[in-house]
C-alpha cells in the first residue's frame, strides 16, 4: 500500500463509469479469467453511483452470485470520496482486503491508501505482555509456552496484529492478558503508547481514503467513542455496510448497557497485577480482589446450575439478594483502597477509575429497568452478564447518524420478507431512503432441489429429532455425504451428533470442536464431510462446488418467544394494537431462513438439494412467507426425486 497525492486520484478517473469496468467487455473482464458480465451487478453499481453523486442514502438487496462487492467496490473507487466499508464479521473484513480490494486496485493503481483496521483485541498489548511476563500467575504450563512464543514474535512484528502468529490457537486463553480492552488501556499515559499497536492502526486508518473495518468495531467506536482516538474516519463521505441484515442486532448490543461476571474478575486480576509491582505493602488490596472474586463465584452459583437468558428478576431471591449484596459491598471498599492508591502509578489509577464505572454499571443494572429497554441477564458456564437494552434502536441510531453528512448505502442478499424493505427500514428509523431489490442470477430451478420429507411429527414433539434423523440418513446416502446440517438450537445439535456418529460412514465435524475458519478448510478439504453447525453457520459461509452438494436445515428458525428481547418488542407491539408474530416473529424468520438456505447455490456451476425438515413450511397458514421468501427452487416430498437429482448429476458427469 502506498499514499499518494488525492488530486492525483481523482485525476484517474474524471470520465469512467462503472460500465466501463463492469460492463460485457469492461476493464474488469480483461482482468479476471472467466468473468461473466452480470446485468444485475451493473445496476447495483450504476445505482449507487446515483445515491453518491445525489448523497442519498440507499439499501440494495443483492440475491446470492450478483457480485455485490464489486457492484460497490467500483464505485466507490470511481467516486473518489473518502469511503468507510464494515463487513458482517472479520473473516469477510479479511476476504474484502486481501482478496478483493486487490483486483480492484489493478484497475486504479493510484487509487490512494486502503487500510483494514481490527478491534484493539486483535492487537498486541507491549504493556500487559511485559506484566504478564513479570507477574509470572498461569493456570497451565501451555500458557507459559504460548507466552513465550508470543514474546519472541512481539520483536519481530511490525503492526501487532495475533493472526500473524499461528502457533498459539486464536482461541488460546492467554491472548485477553496479553491484549488490551477499553477498559484496562492506560492511552496516552502508557509507557509504551508511541510503540502501540493499536495507535499505529488507528492513525494509519484516520490518513485513510478506504477504510475496511467490521460492524462490532464501527459501532463499538461509534457508541463508546474509543477513549483518546475519536472517531475513526472523520472525513469519511461515504459508509458502506456489507451483510447489512446483522446491523439493527448490533446496533442494539451497542446501544445497549452491560456488565459481565469477566469484567469484574478482570478488575481484580489487573488490580492484583499492578499491586504486585507499586503496591505490594496493600495487603488488603489482595483481600479485597480474593474477596470480589469470590462474590463474583457466589453470584453466578445463586443464578442456578442452568445456562439460560431471563428477564431480570422483579423479585430477587434471597441468595441473589445476598450475593449482589456482596459485590457491591467489595467493590465499595477496592474502590475506596484504589483511590488512596491511585497516585502510586498509572496503571493503578486505572483500575480505580474503572472500579467506579463498574460499582456504577453493577448498581444501575442491578435496579429497576429504565424505561423503553429490556432489563435481563445471561448464564454462562462459570460467569454472567447482566444487560439494559434498548427496546427498539431506531431513536439512538438516527440520533447518530442524522448530523452527519454522508452517503449511507445497507446491502446484504436478505434484506426483504416477501419482497418489502419494511422489517429492516423500521428497525433502523431509514426514512426516505432509496431502495433497490436485485434478484440472484442463478438457474435455481435447474441447479436446486427443494425437499420437504413427509410424516415428519410437529417440531415442538419429544420424538422429532429422532424421526429427523431418520429422514436425513437416506438423503446423506444419495449425497454421499458433502452436507451441512443446520440447528435452531444447540442442544438439538449435540442429540444428532450422538445419533449420527455410528450411522453414517461420511466424517462428521462439529462445531465448538474447532475454530469455525478450520471447520470450514477441514470441510473443503475433506470432499465427503457433514458439518452439523448452528447460529454463525447460517451466515457468511461460502463453500463452491461438489464438496457441499446439501443443506439441512431442521426447523424453521423462530426466536424463542422466553428470550427476554424479543418478549418485550412483543409486548410493545401488542400494546400498539399489532400482532407480533405477523409484524416481527415471521418476518425476522423468515430472513433466517434464507441466510441458512444461501449456504447451498454460491456458484453457477453449483447444485444441491436443500432439505428442511419442519413440516410447518408447507403445512401451516403462515408457510407461504416462506416459501415465497426462497429462492425459485423445484420442489418435491418425495424422497425417490432427490435420489434422481443426484443420480442425474453422477450420470451427466
């Protein structure tokens, strides 16, 4: 990457259009082998270089195999503005700058600077790797190997980002001691802030003209406002959100006030570590952290042995009483000690000064809920979160983006229930916003097969997943395997893994057994495989070709109706005279539904059946805004026709 001068950018380009990049014999088609001119692509791009020079906002719903990244890519280098682009998650932040942006990039060798920015977790910290060196406190020897592998990198790297090194696992329990959150960053204070890694991404990012970064780490900058670095881009006059359908649930995460069970053991533990170096005549500061940590066991013990996500008790038991009662009461006196203590260091004024923004969260998210938000906790196996979200996050959203001056363009392949923008206008408050629906150029008619299994029992059965399971086996036979099977939940995943393991000679691979990145690799690798996913496995996955042949997907995807955010948007609609299940519940099912269904078809040489074993789909009042939903497959519910489908295509091979 190089800067250059940005009249000399803009000089590039002055008489180019997208057409002649995108179009039948375009720049791009004398670039990249095999490319295929898409009509819809070029109207996508034609489209968003309307909404830049009229500096309108736009939302685009690009059906799978349009090529929407470069259906906005080259505009945004033809318009010549400073641009922030967020991806849905890192792995497609990483995809856009290194695989695509590149090819663009040969087209507009003078484009300017391109820089991918990652949250401050993803970066080296010098100043808690040389505390974690010194205080020398791991609960395992892997640890200690993992550190010093990392300390031998740390003089190595130039910009400090952990995917460089691949001998410790990105799952590895030592990277959050060794990585910095808001929370704990000393900023300018630090002795080691000319050397941060983090500083140095983020000025690259400010002398940026594209920006690529992911939705947690725009939202996160945008509603924390990252103490000491300000907004990330502010002569950004563009913002592009790819997989834009993930947008109103993090906006609502970060919109929202939380505080977890980690947090408040990472106090203690940072607190701990600073003591040891410039406080170690404190004995009481080790008694009042050993005391906090142990009111943090209590009080996840008082919530009960069950993982679970529940409005916030009205009422509160005796033992959750006692043990709030506990943390409160240790936070008090580790701030009081850390006050008299701060002036001994940097790093322990710190900790007192998110001692009393943690005392102030714990006692505001252990009272009564403010109005408009949903006031709730979350079990984990050994910790806790407790939560204030805001109902509806349309108000704080528009808020923010309201006095700021920039093109906004929403695009993602499922953005639309039965061909309206509405669900996803609403969440986001997007008033007079332009709006463009592009169907998916694939032959799904031809390429895939839509297969419903007869006699299946109602979902809500003790024996569905059993008589799942039976349905799937014949149908991994006629695939011979080369399939994933998607969950609603996790428990019903963990059952038919149990069930399959010893029924099936293909090689299963299972989520939570890996990092999802290696799942996927080992999948594509492997050719005959069944993957058994839920949750991110719905979404932004991308397998071509013969390796993935099926998608099973075992019920259609409604939100529990006890999740305490969808149970309070119910009751605000119902209290304004709307039905929630029509005006919320399906719709936001439906959307699941086909991201979990946009797994199968991802090329034009693809084909595949996808099954979906809730008879609801075709049995149900409501089955239709589904059906509608999906993408122009053949249907059948005859197992004998998914066997002829792959039999065709073994013989016409």
């Amino acid at each position: 990457m190089f800067l250059i001068s940005y009249n000399i950018w803009r000089s590039l380009s002055l008489n180019e259009s997208s057409l002649t990049v995108l179009g039948e014999k375009g720049a791009l088609s004398q670039l990249v082998p095999g490319f295929t001119f898409r009509g819809p692509q070029q109207k996508m791009a034609e489209t968003i270089e309307q909404a830049l020079a009229l500096e309108s906002s736009l939302i685009i719903e690009a059906g799978t195999g349009i090529g929407k990244t470069f259906g906005y890519l080259v505009p945004v280098f033809l318009a010549q503005k400073k641009t922030i682009i967020s991806t849905g998650t890192k792995n497609l932040q990483d995809q856009l700058f290194f695989k695509d942006i590149p090819i663009i990039k040969k087209l507009f060798p003078l484009s300017g600077k391109v820089v991918l920015l990652k949250g401050r977790a993803n970066y080296l910290c010098k100043y808690r790797l040389e505390r974690s060196l010194q205080e020398g406190q791991f609960i395992s020897r892997q640890q200690v190997t993992e550190l010093h592998r990392i300390d031998e990198w740390a003089h190595i790297t130039d910009v400090g980002d952990i995917a460089e090194i691949t001998t410790v696992p990105e799952d590895s329990s030592i990277w959050p001691q060794v990585t910095s959150t808001v929370d704990n960053c000393l900023n300018q204070e630090c002795a080691f802030y000319k050397e941060c890694f983090v500083v140095k991404a983020r000025q690259q990012a400010i002398e940026a003209d594209i920006l690529v970064v992911n939705h947690h780490l725009f939202f996160a900058d945008m509603a924390l406002q990252d103490s000491g670095f300000g907004e990330l881009l502010p002569g950004a006059s563009v913002v592009i959100f790819d997989e834009a359908h993930h947008i109103p649930d993090i906006a609502s995460q970060f919109f929202s006030t939380s505080l977890s069970g980690r947090q408040l053991l990472e106090l203690a533990r940072d607190t701990d570590a600073e003591a040891q170096h410039d406080a170690k005549d404190m004995k009481q500061l080790n008694e009042q952290t050993t005391h906090l940590q142990r009111a943090v066991q209590d009080m996840r013990q008082a919530f009960g042995v069950e993982q679970r996500r529940a409005p916030w008790p009205v009422v509160l038991e005796p033992g959750l009483d006692k043990a709030i009662q506990n943390i409160k009461l240790s936070l008090q006196s580790l701030e009081s000690t850390l006050k008299d203590m701060a002036m001994r260091s940097k790093g322990l004024e710190n900790c007192w000064r998110r001692s009393v923004q943690i005392l102030e969260h714990f006692n505001l998210l252990t009272g009564q809920p403010a109005e408009n938000t949903v006031h709730w906790f979350e079990t984990y196996t050994q910790s806790f979160s407790l939560q204030m979200t805001p109902i509806v996050v349309a108000a704080p959203f528009q808020n923010y983006i309201k006095n700021l001056k920039r093109t906004w363009i929403y695009t993602s392949a499922t953005l639309t229930v039965k061909n309206s923008f509405r669900l996803f206008v609403d969440a986001l408050g997007l008033d007079n916003v332009m709006q463009l629906q592009l169907k998916s150029p694939f032959d799904y008619p031809r390429q895939a097969l839509l297969y419903v299994p007869r006699h299946l029992p109602d979902p809500r059965a003790s024996e569905y997943t059993d008589a799942l399971i039976e349905a799937i086996i014949p149908v991994l036979d006629a695939t011979k395997g080369k399939a994933f099977i998607l969950f609603t939940s996790h428990k019903a995943l963990e059952y038919a893994a149990e069930q399959l393991k010893d029924r099936i000679p293909y090689p299963l691979l299972l989520q939570g057994t890996m990092p999802k990145r290696q799942l996927i690799d080992d999948f594509k690798r492997i050719g005959n495989a069944v993957l058994l996913g839920t949750n991110s496995f719905w979404y932004g996955v991308d397998v071509r070709g013969d390796a993935l042949s099926c998608v099973i997907i075992d019920k259609l995807p409604f939100a529990s109706p006890s999740d305490p955010i969808l149970k309070a948007k119910m009751d605000l609609l119902r209290k304004k005279g709307i039905d929630p299940f029509h005006a919320y519940q399906l719709p936001n099912a439906v959307l699941m539904l086909k991201q979990g269904a946009g797994r199968l078809i991802r090329d034009s040489q693809d084909r595949g059946v996808l099954m979906i074993g809730d008879p609801r789909l075709v049995g149900s009042h409501y089955g239709e805004a589904f059906l509608q939903s999906l993408p122009d497959m053949t249907r059948t519910r005859d197992l004998n026709k998914v066997i002829e489908f792959f039999n065709h295509e073994n013989s016409s091979a």
